[in-house]
C-alpha cells in the first residue's frame, strides 16, 4: 500500500532539510520495523526527499520498538561512526 500512496511533503520541511545538509547535519529517517528499505526509497523518491535522508532505519535493521529505531538511527548519524578504527 505505501509504494502506492501519494506522499506530500509537508510546508517547509524540505527547505529545512536542504539547509540542514549545506551545513553537514546528518539526517535519518526511522521508519520503524514494517518498512523495507526498497518500500521507503520509493515514499521518499516520490515525497523528493531520497537525497536529502541518506540515513535510515528500515525492517532490515532489526528494530522491535520505535525506540529501538531512534537509538539504532543515532548510531548511524552518529560522528564516531564514520571514524577510522
């Protein structure tokens, strides 16, 4: 049904990710257990926001609770992560 839908963006949001990415913010988009990750490429290509959230977390991460997904989303934007060991 989501690959179907029609997704709108709502007023502002884009602009504001635009200038959250000029300045290097990292963003995540938590789209909770029931989502693939080939389901939220389509919602976002179609919302066009695919290039702006680089970072999510879809069914395959393995989250059981949204909270779940907002820590596994932290440590996916987090700075340390992208260190070398």
């Amino acid at each position: 049904m989501l690959r179907d839908f029609d997704f709108a963006v709502a007023d502002g949001a884009k602009e504001w990710l635009t200038l959250l990415n000029e300045y290097q913010v990292p963003c995540c988009v938590c789209a909770g257990a029931t989502m693939d990750r080939g389901a939220l490429a389509s919602v976002l290509e179609r919302a066009g926001l695919r290039d702006l959230c680089p970072i999510s977390v879809t069914a395959e991460d393995g989250c059981e609770t949204t909270e779940q997904a907002y820590l596994v989303g932290c440590i996916k934007v987090s700075p340390a992560r992208a260190m070398p060991d």
